[in-house]
C-alpha cells in the first residue's frame, strides 16, 4: 500500500527561485554579515598616535620622501601601505556617524599632528637632500583632477565596507591605501615648501585634502546606512547639543566636498573640451609654407575668472587673422570654453629669433616636461631644425658674396631645402636654384652650372644638394 506523502503547507518554507528582487537585496546586502562593536573597537583603535604608531608614520615618511627623491614607483607604493594616516581619518567619519564628540576631538587632534609632523619631516629632508628636479612621480601629486575625487570616494567606501566585515578583509584595506595615497602627497608638500614652490604645495596639499574629505564622507555615509548605534549620554541637553554640533560638522564636510567635485568635475570637464576642439579645429590645419603646430606644447589653465587655451606655433608661416578669428568663433561653441581666451604664440620669419624662442620655451618648461618624453622630443627636434635652418642662413649669406665675385653670370642665386622620396625612405635635399643674365649663351651656362656644383661640393663638405636653372 502506498504511503501517502503529508501537506508542506506547515513544513519549512523554501525561497521561491523566481524571486528576482529577494536575490538581488541579498547579493547587495551588506547589514547581515556586518560586526559592528567590532568595527567600532578597530577604528578607535587605530586612531592612537603614539608609541609604535609615531615611529611607523616617521618611517613611512623618509620611505616616501626617498622614493619621490629616486623618482621609484615601487618604494612610495612601499610608504603608503605602512603609513597609519588613514586611522584618524576613519575616525573622524565614524565619530560623526555615530555621535562620538570625544572620538571626534581626537582623531582630529591626531590628524593634525599627525600631517604637520609629515610635513615637517619632509621639508627637512628634501632641505638636506634636494631633489635636482621635480621627478614624475613628485609632480604627479601636483594636479588632482576629477579621477582623483572618483578614487578617494570609492577608495573610502571599498574601505570602509571591508573594515564592517566580519572578518576583515585585509586585502581591500592594503589596497585602498595604495589607490587613495596618503602619505606622497604630504611629502610632495614638503619638498614644495623646502624648494619654496608654493604652487606645488597647494596642488599636492590639494589633493591630500580630496583624499581625506572624501574618505571620511565615504565612511560616514557607509556607517548611517548600516544604522551603527549612537552613543548615548546621560544628560539630555548635552546629548542634543552634541548630536546638533555633530550634524552640523557633518554639513560642513559634506559642502566643501560637494563643492570640490563640483570644481574639479568643471575642470576635468574644461581640459577635455579644450582638447576635443584643438583635436578637432586646429590640429587638422594644413600650412602652405612650412608652419608647425606643437600640439604636445597646448597648455589648458582652468580658473574662474579667465581659463586659458595656450597654442604654440613655429616655422617660417604666420597664422592669418581670419584663421584665428574663425578658431575663436569655433571655440565658443563648446560650452565649457566660451569665457576662455585662445592665446597663440607663434614665431616669426626670422630664424634666429625662432630658434632662441623655442630654447628659452624648451628651459621655462623643462620641469613640467619631465613627466612627458614626448613633449622634450617635440622641442628637440624643432630646436635642432631652427639651429639647422640659422646656420645654413649665415652659410647661404657667405655663398652669395663669393658667388657674386666668382661668378659674373649669375643675375640670382636661391637656396631651399626640399623633402625628397623614392617611395621608400624620405630625405631632406638642399636646392640651388640659378638665374642667369640675359645675355648669358647655353653653352656658357653649362659650363658655369657645373663648375658652380663643383664649387658648392667643396665649400659645403657634402654632395647631398642639387644645382638646378631657375624658370
């Protein structure tokens, strides 16, 4: 006899496989699996500044400072992961997501030591050991822009998110702490302030504060969504002033990291248009007697009151006012450059003046070219065509007055320089191009062309030229 199978409708409950909206909360939910003393007890922990925690940050410092002064990527990664920066500024976002004035006051006295020891110890390095120039990897910490907002941000809640676990993950936290870079910064300050460039030092400082700002907004948005306990206390007043001037700080973080994204997402948005339209409008125009366009010079300033486009031009052609005047017009139409100004610098028909330009150019910008072996080969290659172009100038001068003297038939000698292909390899050819009198015969005019070439063979040490009759 068959048994007969009893009712599920009192048994356990299985999840229905359909349900799309279940699964995706679970995939997403973080609060399940969330330790909350845990986290709390860690962070506090963390923020201390003494003892071991003093003699790892001074450390990490002369890590960093080192690997800036050596120019060595792997040696700051080095620094970042041992510095202890990131402790008070974990406190901070936690303190004011949970309420926690007396945390607060001391992970904001221990950052304030904390980064004015940093400091201080990075100056007197770099005041000891200067650097002969600015390496890449210092000047990379010179010019946050909106990338670095976007990794600060991210950076914090991978952070943040890993620390809530039970069970840290000990390999998001090393690393956030190589992505949002603390330490570098704060050495790159200091060797700004030990050389006494101040523009430097507020870009790195810059980007310091976008780090820390951003971080701690990160842990207190991540802390108020997962609902961590306030701390209570046993005066009421107090416990409502308290949470009133918490509130209020938490505020005041959040304007000026609302504004900073805003500002750097406007500069971000300013520098790709400004590339875009010199891609688009500039970069594809054609000169006719021999003009160069130094893209790789295009400077982009960005400020409020009047941004810069800077287009730097050489060679023997000047641009036409139309040419500028139709750029101008095209600029506008994009509408991150409608209030900047479009500055061009160009050269002019004298050789030697260009070729003294371009070297002058070549040393003011040497330090902001360090990180770009491109530009310095772009200045290279047009200090050394002008330097070319100046002495077969003075060399074409001596040729005329001897030619002059040598040569009674000769009513005008001119001298260029010609790209020649064989549809193989292209070459630059000097062309000598003779104009005879009028009275001169053809046989005469035969005989002189080809003493002419034997002469120039001779005087220029080279048979890479042509002597052609003018039409």
């Amino acid at each position: 006899m068959d048994a007969k199978l009893p009712d599920n409708d009192n048994g356990p409950s299985k999840k229905d496989p359909f349900d799309i909206v279940g699964f995706v909360s679970g995939l997403f939910s973080i609060r399940e699996n969330t330790d909350q003393e845990t986290t709390i007890n860690s962070i506090k922990d963390d923020i201390a500044f003494k003892g071991h925690t003093s003699w790892i940050l001074i450390c990490s410092i002369f890590i960093a400072s080192v690997g800036l002064n050596a120019n060595s990527t792997a040696v700051v990664i080095g620094a970042m992961l041992i510095s202890p920066l990131m402790g008070p500024i974990l406190g901070i976002g936690m303190s004011l997501a949970i309420n926690d004035i007396f945390t607060l006051r001391r992970s904001l006295k221990n950052f304030a030591v904390m980064v004015g020891l940093s400091v201080l110890t990075a100056s007197l390095f770099f005041y000891f050991f200067p650097l002969r120039d600015a390496s890449s990897e210092l000047l990379a910490r010179t010019a946050p822009d909106f990338r670095d907002v976007l990794i600060a941000f991210f950076g914090g809640l991978a952070l943040i998110i890993a620390k809530a676990k039970k069970g840290t993950i000990a390999s998001v936290i090393y690393g956030v702490a190589i992505a949002t870079a603390l330490m570098p910064p704060l050495c790159t300050v200091g060797f700004s302030l030990a050389v006494g460039n101040l523009n430097y030092a507020w870009g790195a400082f810059y980007l310091f504060m976008i780090n820390t700002i951003f971080i701690a907004l990160a842990t207190f948005l991540v802390l108020k969504l997962l609902k961590f306990p306030m701390v209570r206390y046993a005066n009421s007043a107090k416990r409502k002033r308290i949470a009133q001037l918490a509130s209020l700080l938490a505020v005041l973080m959040m304007i000026p990291a609302g504004y900073t994204f805003y500002k750097v997402y406007e500069k971000s948005k300013f520098i790709n248009q400004a590339k875009q339209f010199v891609n688009d409008k500039i970069d594809t125009y054609q000169f006719s007697e021999g003009g160069i366009f130094l893209k790789e010079l295009s400077k982009y300033e960005y400020n409020d009151e009047n941004p810069v486009i800077e287009l730097v031009f050489m060679g023997d052609e000047l641009l036409p006012e139309s040419v500028v005047n139709t750029w101008v017009t095209q600029k506008n139409t994009y509408s991150s450059l409608k209030k900047a100004e479009l500055k061009i610098v160009q050269g002019n028909t004298d050789s030697s003046n260009q070729s003294k330009y371009v070297l002058e150019l070549y040393q003011s910008h040497k330090e902001e070219l360090e990180t770009s072996k491109t530009r310095i080969k772009v200045l290279e290659e047009e200090v050394d065509r002008l330097t070319k172009l100046s002495k077969n100038s003075l060399l074409f001068e001596q040729i005329v007055g001897e030619a002059k003297i040598n040569y009674e038939s000769i009513k005008e000698l001119a001298f260029a320089n010609e790209l020649v292909s064989n549809f193989t390899k292209t070459d630059t050819l000097s062309v000598f191009k003779v104009k005879w009198k009028d009275n001169t015969g053809k046989t005469q005019r035969e005989k002189e062309l080809k003493k002419l070439s034997e002469w120039l063979k001779l005087k220029l040490k080279t048979d890479k030229f042509s002597v052609i009759e003018a039409n």
